[in-house]
C-alpha cells in the first residue's frame, strides 16, 4: 500500500507538466490560427479580386478554392479553424480588397454583403426602352424576357392597368443573379407610391380624373422639357387648355403613336395622321403615358403653377417661349422654328 502511494506520488508531477505542455501547444495553435484569420488576404499593393461562391458550398471548398487563386498558406491552420468554428457562408459574389483579412470576408459571406450593381432607370424612357436595358444587363436573370407588357403589368397584380409609364425612373441595386422582375417590381412599387402621395397632395380643381391621369400628364411634361424650372409651368400650359377643351397638341405624342415608323423626321403629314395618340387630331389626354415620368414631373402634373399662357415653343436650347395668344405664339414658331429651318 505504501509502494502504491510512493508511486501515485510521483507520477503527478509528470501528469501535471503534461497538460500544461498541451495546454501551451493549444494556446500557441490557436494563436497562429488567430493572426492567420485576422492577416490580410491581399497586401495592399494588390488589386481587389472578386470570388464566387456557388450554392452548396461549404468553408472547405472555399478554403480549396482560395489556395488553387493563391490567396491563402498553410491550409492546416484553416481547416482547424474551420473545424472550431463552423463558419456559416451564403452564396454569392463578394468582393476581396486589398487589406482584407479572412475574417472580415467571412463576416461579409455569413451577413451576405454581395457586390451590388446599380441600374438605373432613365427619366423619359419608355418601357421598351427600359426592358430594352433590362435584356442587355448580363448580370441579371431574364425572367421576363419572353413576357409581353400585359403580362408583366398583371403578373405585377394589375391586370386592367396600361403598362407603360409605370415604372419609377431611380437607380436600383441588385447583386449578380437576381432577377429582371424584382428590380421591375421594385420600380413599379416605387412609382405607385410616388403617384399616390402626389394625388394625395394634388391642386384640388385639376381637370383629371385619377391617378392614371395625373400619371398621363406627367409623362407628357416629362418629354416636352428637360429644364427643371419649367416643368410647372408647362403642366399650366397643359393643365389650362385641358380645362378649356383645346387640343394639347404636343408633337411627343405623335412621335409615340407612331412607334418604329418615326424616323427622326415629324412631317406636317404625321401630325394630320390620326391614332390615339394624336393630340392635335384628338381632344383630351392621350391613352396612355408616353414614357416613364420622374418624381419631379408627377410633382408639376399635381401642382401646376399659375399663369396665362396657352403655348409654347421651344428655342432650340432646350428650352421654351410661352405665349398667351396664337398671335404671340406664331411670332415665336417664325422666330425659333422656322428662323431655325431657313
């Protein structure tokens, strides 16, 4: 019994010292493990690179993936990593800058902080125009490509609306992958709730009769001018003959009725032409919008300014002559327009 005691004495010292050697082993591991995650990927001489990370994969496969581009050393202290803290990555496309450590990109994948892309919608465009854009943009999944307007506009939950001009001309972000309907869909609700808050805010003796109205009107401001400070005063000119039954007659309406037959050349024939969207053989609003109307424009529809003016006339600057009577407004069509022709 004693000779047990004698020996259980003397091996707990090496019991002891062993554990303290794994114990420093562990902590000096976990230190290099620690500067390796927290060391920049890339010096900060290096450009940025971009990594994609399909769906299903898993930090193990990044890690391969990073050694075969050259970006990582001693993969074994990764894999402990990996193993200790089970880092949970989303799929996508992210960026890594010079600078960056491991951790900061994991951190990025498991928040899924992707590169995000701008697209931006063009004040003045149509819709075909805009799907136009959305169809060339290689970054996007074509959804709707094969799609005509009315279907995208009731797949939208609008299935008795026009489609165009119902999409806010802004710039929208996506990331790499998503698809043409969402940012669609986010452009249609942004411009639904623009036009709701400009109705709510309207002139109350406007001769429109809802916010389809209001949105025709905007676009027909939004083609006539690009000058800010006169789209008010246009919405008056329009706003003003609206209420007195007189012809709009703006030419942006008959270039739109005419669609693909326009050629660049509007003819004193294309005006007498009727269709729809004829506004000088036509009493009244168009159908339609002809192109997707700012925030800017919807506001002058809602709030035209005040005033007498019954025409105008651009000068050639892009921007315009008002007048209050044909008099006036022939004597400024000699002057800018067919001053301009001779």
């Amino acid at each position: 019994m004693g000779e047990a005691m004698r020996l259980s004495l003397l091996t707990k010292p090496s019991v002891r010292w062993v554990g303290m050697t794994c114990l420093v082993i562990m902590l000096a591991l976990a230190l290099v493990v620690a500067r390796a995650v927290s060391a920049p990927i890339l010096t900060q001489h290096e450009h940025q690179m971009v990594i994609q990370v399909p769906r299903g994969a898993t930090f193990k496969s990044l890690i391969r993936e990073l050694e075969w581009l050259g970006l990582l050393r001693g993969s074994v202290y990764w894999r402990i990593f990996g193993r200790v803290s089970n880092p949970i990555i989303q799929a996508g496309e992210y960026q890594i800058k010079p600078g960056d450590s491991m951790r900061a990109m994991l951190d990025r994948m498991r928040r899924g902080d992707q590169i995000q892309y701008p697209m931006t919608i063009v004040e003045g465009w149509t819709l075909g125009e805009l799907r136009q854009a959305l169809s060339d943009n290689p970054r996007l999944s074509h959804e709707t490509r094969s799609w005509s307007d009315n279907r995208l506009i009731a797949e939208l939950g609008c299935r008795d609306c026009f489609a165009e001009g119902r999409f806010l001309p802004e710039t929208y972000l996506h990331v790499r992958g998503d698809s043409d309907f969402s940012v669609l869909e986010r452009a249609y609700q942004a411009m639904s709730d623009v036009l709701s808050e400009a109705w709510g805010m309207r002139r109350d003796t406007l001769p429109l009769n809802g916010q389809d109205d209001l949105l025709i009107l905007a676009s027909l401001i939004e083609k006539e001018t690009a000058v800010p400070s006169e789209r008010e005063t246009i919405a008056g000119v329009f706003v003003r003959r609206l209420e007195a039954d007189m012809r709009l007659q703006t030419d942006p309406t008959v270039i739109y009725g005419m669609g693909p037959r326009f050629n660049g050349n509007l003819t004193r024939a294309d005006l007498r032409a009727d269709h729809p969207w004829n506004t000088y053989t036509r009493r009244g609003l168009p159908p339609t919008p002809i192109a997707l109307p700012g925030q800017a424009a919807i506001q002058a529809a809602a709030n035209p300014a005040d005033g007498t003016a019954l025409y105008f006339v651009a000068r050639g600057d892009g921007s315009h002559v008002f007048s209050d009577t044909l008099s006036e407004h022939n004597q400024a069509v000699n002057k800018y327009i067919r001053g301009r022709e001779q």
